[in-house]
C-alpha cells in the first residue's frame, strides 16, 4: 500500500515527519520502522524524516514495506465475506470460533481462516484483527490487511457504532433506555465481571425490538448499542438489569438456565448485527451488516415470530 500527499502552498518548510504524523495519520511506531527502510520518498527520491518540503512536491510512502512480521498462521477454512476493499477485511464470525490466535492455540481461528484467504487471494498472509467477539458471539468481525489500516481503523472504530442483537431471559420495563453502571473484575485473574461503584464506567443503550412469551416466560429480542467497549459489558449489564442472556453460563440464573434448556440454545444469545464506520481512506460512510447464522438464534426468533 502506498499513500501520496502533494504538498500545498500552506506546506513551504514543514518537515516530511510532521505530514507523516499529522497529515497520513501515521503512528510513531510505523513512522519509526518505516525510516529504517527506503519507503519514504519525495518527488521518486528517498528522503529522511527531516527533510523539508515545498509546495507542489509529491511525498509517497510505501507503508507495507514497514510492515512487522505477521504471527498468525495462514490457514485454509471457511469465510464469509461481509466487505473488503484495499485495506480492510470484514467477516460474519460463526458462533462458537475464537477470532484470534492464543499462546495456548495458534490455530484454528477465524484469524488464521482470514490469513489464510488473504494469501490466496492477494499473495500476503499479513492478517490484523482490528476488533475481537467473544468465542459464543457471532457476526462483524474487522480485519486490517496491514499494521497501519490497523491503526487507522482502530480509531475509525472507536468513533464508530456497533450494534448487537441479543435475546434475554425477561426484559425491561420501558422499551428503550441506557444501562450506565460500572464494571469491574468480581476478582482478580477471574473472567467473570460484576457491577461495582469502583468499576470502569460502561454505558449500553438498549431498544426493544419484540417480546413474547415462550414456554410461560417472557423473552426478549434486544438490539444494544455500545458506548464504552468493556469486557463482557452487554452480558454484565444485561444480568445486573435481571434480564440475563439466554444461554450465557457465566451470567445465568436458575429460571434463565433451564428457559435456555428447554429452548435449546448453548451459548450466549449475542450478536454483532453492524458496524458503522467512517472509512479511513475515503472518508466515506459505511455501514457492514452480518446475518444471523446461527440454528438456535434462529429458531428461538422463529418462535416469537421475528422475519429473519
């Protein structure tokens, strides 16, 4: 990937680093790999990051040639393609796959699965997960083709939207609301997260989308909008709200774990419906949806007589 930056009248004098920072975004790390190499150039020669520019001179920068080795092992398996451009990669996560590889696992995942695709189809396993779903959560998963679409989209993310679908064992009582309580580890090294005064703040806004009753209890299907991205938020919210998540073992109580019984669904009843990003190179809007896979979300919505 090479970016270009022509310089303007307003640029006589600056320094190439400063355009690099302020103007292609570029990260102090990248900026730093990148003067070990030739890939910075102005007018076809290669300069140093000191170098003053006027105005009308053509910077290029060829960013994957700084790019740091790739760990994830390139692996044949199945993805399902949501969009992909030069840059970006994003995919509709099966339920019950891990996103990234681990010191316990280096395979396996749907990381090596993207690798993998990305080998085949353009000749780099260079593969970076740019946002990560717990194991049981389906659905938008982006992926960066390079360190610094990672970077860049790292930041689109944040200032960006997500919204998940989720069915809960009960429901609230108004249809729409925010959910601002604070979370924290129950205890220390422990995966299980609770609310607590001294927790990190965490704000989820909740819609209701459909209610109904199955087997003499009500569910409902929620769509949840993150404002603050905490481990494990939607679930931990949710359950302190006493509508847990069908399915989630770590958050259940008694009356939802035998409702998810007799509905049959393993695993929380989580899903990464879209992402709404501005893209990092265009500037344009955009907006990647993902489909619901899974057999037992299905099902369950089926039930209550939601179009799929």
């Amino acid at each position: 990937m090479i970016l270009t930056y022509t310089a303007g009248q307003g640029d006589a004098g600056r320094k190439v680093y400063h355009i690099l920072r302020k103007d292609l975004d570029l990260s102090a790390a990248m900026v730093r790999r990148l003067k070990q190499t030739d890939a910075i150039c102005l007018d076809g020669q290669s300069v140093f990051t000191d170098r003053t520019v006027q105005p009308g001179q053509r910077l290029t920068v060829a960013v994957t040639l700084a790019e740091p080795p790739c760990d994830v092992i390139p692996q044949e398996g199945h993805v399902e393609i949501l969009y992909e451009d030069g840059g970006l990669l994003a995919l509709n996560k099966p339920a019950g796959l891990i996103v990234h590889p681990s010191h316990s696992r280096y395979t396996d995942t749907l990381a090596n699965y993207a690798a993998g695709y990305l080998l085949r189809t353009t000749g780099s396993g260079a593969c970076h997960a740019v946002g990560r779903l717990d194991r049981d959560t389906g659905g938008v998963v982006l992926f960066a083709k390079n360190s610094y679409m990672k970077y860049r989209a790292a930041k689109a993310m944040a200032a960006g939207e997500k919204r998940y679908l989720a069915l809960a064992a009960g429901g609230p009582e108004a249809d729409r609301g925010v959910m601002d309580f604070p979370i924290r580890r129950e205890r220390e090294g422990d995966m299980r997260r609770i609310v607590a005064p001294d927790g990190q703040r965490a704000v989820t806004r909740y819609a209701v989308l459909a209610r109904h009753r199955l087997s003499g209890q009500a569910v409902t299907l929620l769509e949840l909008t993150l404002e603050t991205g905490r481990t494990h938020q939607i679930r931990v919210h949710c359950a302190h709200m006493g509508m847990p998540l069908l399915g989630d073992t770590l958050y259940q109580t008694e009356q939802s774990r035998a409702l998810s019984e007799t509905l049959g669904v393993h695993g929380q009843a989580l899903h990464a419906g879209s992402l709404s990003i501005t893209e990092p190179l265009s500037g344009t809007a955009l907006t990647i949806t993902a489909p619901i896979r899974r057999a037992d979300f299905r099902a369950v919505l089926a039930s209550m007589g939601v179009a799929l």
